[in-house]
C-alpha cells in the first residue's frame, strides 16, 4: 500500500545515507586538532573519531571517521557537513534536534530545513535498535563540545 509521496521521499532519504556511506566526507585527520575524541557502541562494535579545531567561537574545521555501518557511519559524515562553521551554541542546538528527530518528536519545518541532509535519518526511528547507530557520533559531538568548552 503506497503512502503517497512518502515512497519517493523515503527513497531519497536512503540515496542520501548510502551516498554519505560510501562517499564520507570530511573523514581527513586534522593536523592540529583542538579536540579528539573517540566513542564506540559495545554492542554493535561501531567506532567513530572525531576531531574538532575552534577559531572565535566557531568550529573551524571537522574530521568523523570510523568504522561500523551504513547509519554509524553515514550519520558522522553528515554530522561534519551539518557542523562545519557553526558557533558551538549551533552545534548544541543541532545534537538536541536530532535527538528529538530520533526520538520520533514531530520537529517544525524550520527545523527540520536547519538539520539539512541530516534529516534523512528520521526514518531510522522506525528501528529502535539502529538509533544508537545514528547517535554515536552525536554522543561524540556532545563530549567534544563540552570539552571545548572547558579551554575557553
């Protein structure tokens, strides 16, 4: 039974986390990074690296890498574009967003159109278990913001 225009949309949303699966990007090592963290989820063995650099209140440069699966992964990729020069504030602000898109909360569109490309993981809700996948490396983000904050 086809629920309208929720067909295509679904399908986007899986050509959008298989194309961050298999094309990450900003996974290149920082050379001088500000922060480095490293979170895993022990139940699945996924693992992501993340790295930031701050240059006056904003993050400068971002590297997510790791290894695990198409969500883990995909997530951390779409993470590094969604953050990539916001101030910190932002980037806290987004960890909540997709914590609550996670969560199955109904976001406004405002928000939604906020979190990009990142909206495309909405459909992971469905999976319960796959929604540790997609927050590893916002729980990573969590941790290197606030250790970010503790050098100001």
């Amino acid at each position: 039974m086809s629920m309208g225009g929720l067909d295509g949309l679904d399908e986007l949303y899986e050509e959008i986390i298989l194309d961050h699966y298999r094309n990450p990007r900003h996974t290149a090592p920082l050379a001088k990074p500000d922060v480095d963290i490293q979170v895993n989820n022990p139940f699945c063995g996924d693992e992501t690296h993340i790295q930031l650099t701050r240059e006056d209140g904003h993050i400068d440069e971002v590297s997510v890498s790791g290894r695990g699966c198409a969500i883990s992964q995909a997530s951390g990729s779409l993470l590094a574009e969604l953050i990539e020069g916001k101030s910190v504030d932002e980037a806290k602000v987004a960890v909540g967003r997709v914590r609550r898109l996670l969560r199955g909360e109904e976001l406004p569109e405002a928000e939604l159109d906020a979190l990009g490309d990142m909206a495309a993981l909405q459909g992971v809700r469905k999976y319960p278990v796959r929604i540790k996948c997609a927050l590893l490396s916002w729980t990573g983000l969590e941790d290197a913001l606030a250790e970010l904050e503790k050098r100001i």
